[in-house]
C-alpha cells in the first residue's frame, strides 16, 4: 500500500433505483489481497448509465450501489498479492468487467469454454466511476487493466470502454469489400462505428449515417461518413430512397436503442444481410417481425452485448493511435457535483459524451472523515 486511505471516505455518486442517484459521503472501497486502488482522473457519462438511471436496473449494476463504469486514472496503492505489473503512479484505463475464462478450461463457465467471454457467466462487474477513488478488482487488474502512455489523455482513454464494445461488433461481423454499411443512430455509439469501421476497412467499403440530428450528422461526415442524412422529415426519407436507388444495406447497425429504430434496421436491410442489434432495449421490448421475409431473404440479426478482453485492449490501442479519434466526441466537462446535469444532458441529447472529473475538489473530499 503506498497510501494508507483505511477509515478515509469520499463523496461518491450512489443509484438508490430509478431516477434516484445521490452524491453521498461512503467508505474509500477496501481493498482485497489482489485488488487494485486507483484515482479517477476522468470519468464519462453514458447512455447505459443514463439508462440503468431512467430504469433502475441493468445486469451490470446492483442497486443501491455505486454508480459510473467508464474511466481513466492513476494506480494509488496494490494489495499486498495483486499482480505485480500494477505499482502505485502508473496511469491506467480499466475495462468495467472481467470474465472467468480461467486458465484451466474445464473450471471455466460453459460460454467461456465455448470462447463467448462477453457471455461469461460469471462477468465481475465494477462500478463507482463517478467518485475520486475506485477499487479495482483483482480479476479485472490482471486481464483488463491497460497502462496509458504519458501523452494519452484520462478522458479519451476512459471512452475505452464503449469503443470496446463497438470493436466487439465489428470482430463478430465480417464486412466484404464493396458493401454498403448503414448506422442507424450518430449518437457517440453511431459515431464511433463509423471511425472505427472506417480506420478496419478504409474506403474498400461505404458507410451511410443516418439520425435526426443534423450537427451530429455533420460529425459523422468529418469523421468518415460517405453519405449521412437526417431521416426525421419525409424529405430526408425520399432522400435516402435517392441515395440507396434498388440498393439495400448489406449491414444495418442499430446504434439507438429502440424497438422503431431495430424495425427501420430491419425494413432498410438487404437480401442476405445482417442487422448488428447493438442498442439495449427495456425489458419486454417486443418487435413484430416478418418471418417470410427473413426467411426468404435469409436476414441475419447479430445482437452485440459487451466486449471481451480482446476487444477492450484493441479499442485502447485504437485510442492510443489516434486511429480512432474520440476526442471529437467529447462536448462537455463538468465537476463530480454536477452529475445531475450531466444527466439532464444526456437525457435532453444537448452533448454528445460528458467527462465527469472527480478530482476538482476531491483532495478535500478526501480529507472529510
Ligand atoms: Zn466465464
């Protein structure tokens, strides 16, 4: 331990349920023999969480507990048996998961012997982003904790995460040069298929951005779009019948999140294609579908949940690179204190991702017994 921060506390952001988070004064989390402490330099604001705060549950969170799962900070102290590589001052990014995938096969779980690590069923999750000091759990310190070079900053690195999980679709889903790749939603998700597919395939393929908001559009275009188009008039609707001509997606991302968006994917989608289902919808979200169709036209649909360690450590490399630029997606700062905001924000869409910094003010939250 190279800071003793027993008995210390911190004002953290705690989700009691639905719509209900509060800034609270708890415990510095205590460290078990392999775990990791670390201070959050950088945290971001996602649509999961605003989410699982509108729904007051998703499978990666209990309730109450400590809210926040994307970040960026320095390593504070290391149990007394955590893996060696991990001192006290280096800079890290930490995935918010980690599977079994144990080295012995047979003590694996049933998804990781099969090699679905983002199914393990025995994920450990980690949350408390939103707070000056998070613990890291041993699991997760010895497969999904990467060091940050100097010159990356905490909050590109803390878009790890859901970069991660958009290099997951694209590993699972194979694009043949020529096809026409549509991303329905050019929210941050949407945003960053479209760099980082265009960084994998450059111009051997065609990226169509569709949304309702012509800003985010624009970004989508700066960021490698061929053709991006807002949808939400009928004009933008006959324009898109313009540009697609008898042409049909051959790949439709759902980057929104909702039954109406997966039916557009769906409609939009050509003979022999493959809808990546990306969006987490509510429970109990049903979507009517016309099974002749994907029958007949053998339409594919490939839901992405997560990411893996595979996935986590190329999305750091990507940010790391600069291959995928992330820093275009970052529209606000704000303090810890400001959480709120930051979800009012989220939820009004004014941003497209807010950097919570715990730091402004933390020395003092530390010093508060
Ligand atoms: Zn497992």
């Amino acid at each position: 331990m190279a800071l003793n921060v027993r008995n210390r506390t911190m004002v953290a952001a705690v989700l009691h349920g639905a719509r209900d988070v509060r800034l609270e004064k708890v415990p510095i989390p205590p460290l078990g023999p392999e775990d990791l402490l670390a201070k959050v330099e950088a945290a971001s604001l996602d649509s999961t969480d605003r989410k699982v705060y509108l729904r007051g549950y998703h499978p990666m969170i209990e309730i109450p507990g400590l809210f926040g799962h994307e970040w960026a900070g320095v390593v504070i102290a290391v149990g007394e048996r955590a893996d060696p590589r991990w001192r006290p001052g280096m800079r890290v990014v930490a995935a918010n998961s980690a599977p079994c995938n144990e080295a012995d096969p047979s003590a694996r779980c049933r998804p990781c012997q099969r090699g679905r690590l983002s199914m393990c069923e025995r994920l450990v999750y980690n949350n408390g982003a939103f707070a000056p000091y998070i613990r890291i759990p041993g699991r997760i310190a010895s497969v999904n904790l990467i060091e940050l070079p100097p010159d990356t900053p905490f909050e590109e690195a803390a878009l790890a995460e859901p970069l991660a999980c958009v290099m997951h679709a694209i590993r699972r889903v194979p694009i043949r040069s020529g096809e026409l790749v549509a991303i329905i939603g050019a929210g941050p998700i949407g945003l960053m298929f479209v760099s980082a597919l265009r960084a994998r395939y450059g111009h051997t393929i065609r990226i169509l951005s569709l949304d309702h908001h012509d800003d985010r559009l624009a970004l989508a275009e700066t960021l490698g779009a061929d053709v991006a188009l807002n949808t939400r008039s009928e004009l933008g609707r006959d324009e898109l019948k313009k540009v697609l001509g008898v042409e049909r997606p051959d790949v439709v991302v759902e980057a929104v999140g909702s039954e109406q968006a997966h039916r557009e994917a769906f409609d939009l989608l050509a003979r022999g294609g493959v809808l990546v289902s990306f969006g987490g919808v509510a429970r109990g979200t049903v979507l009517p579908l016309d099974l002749h169709r994907l029958h007949y036209e053998e339409v594919q649909i490939v839901p992405i949940y997560h990411h893996t360690p595979t996935d986590f450590a190329g999305a750091v490399r990507a940010i790391v690179s600069r291959e995928v630029p992330v820093g275009p997606l970052i529209t606000a700062r704000l303090p810890l204190s400001e959480l709120p905001m930051a979800l009012d924000m989220a939820q009004q869409r004014t941003t497209l991702r807010t950097i919570l910094l715990p730091q402004e003010g933390g020395e003092r939250m530390m010093e508060s017994r």
